[in-house]
C-alpha cells in the first residue's frame, strides 16, 4: 500500500535534441513542474518537488511527456523519492538551516 504521505522527488532529465539546446528542453520540463501547483526547488542537477506519491508520479509523466512535445529525440530521466509510512516529508525540514 502507498503511503498518503508526501513525499519527496528529485527529478533529473537530460534531454538530447538534434534541434534544440538541452537547457531548452530543461526550461520546458520546469515550467511543467511550476504549473503543477506543487512545492518544489529547483537545484543546479536536479528539482526536488513535494507531493502525494500520485501528484508526483503523475507529474514525472508530464515532464516526460513535455520533453518530447519539445524536440527530445531521446532522454535519460533519474528519479529519488524519499517516503515515510508516518509523516509527511518536506524540502523546508531538509533546506530550513541553509536559508
């Protein structure tokens, strides 16, 4: 059984194109995730986005779908996801003593 819970993904994609600039296609996929409503953080590797394991998972067929929609000819995507059976995990309890 899946967890209620939010969770915590890291979405990595590295798109490549024989058309457009990878970062382009990047840009794509974040614009994706700042539309889902979600709490995300965008890092220099990767996004961390927060969610229910369905809102997350949904989302990660949208960003694979949009890198396509975008010129991606093929892709490598990396996938971390953090869970707990008892508690809700955010990026703030990770990030809090950083900012």
């Amino acid at each position: 059984m899946i967890s209620k819970n939010k969770v915590n993904l890291a979405i990595q994609v590295l798109p490549q194109s024989n058309t457009k600039h990878p970062y382009a296609i990047v840009d794509k996929a974040i614009e994706v995730i700042q539309q889902s409503g979600l709490n995300y953080q965008v890092c220099p590797f990767e996004t961390v986005v927060e969610g229910s394991w369905d809102e997350v998972m949904a989302l990660v067929q949208k960003v694979h779908e949009a890198c396509y929609q975008n010129e991606t000819d093929k892709m490598m995507m990396y996938l971390k996801i953090q869970s707990s059976k008892d508690e809700d995990l955010s990026i703030e309890d990770k990030m809090h003593q950083y900012h």
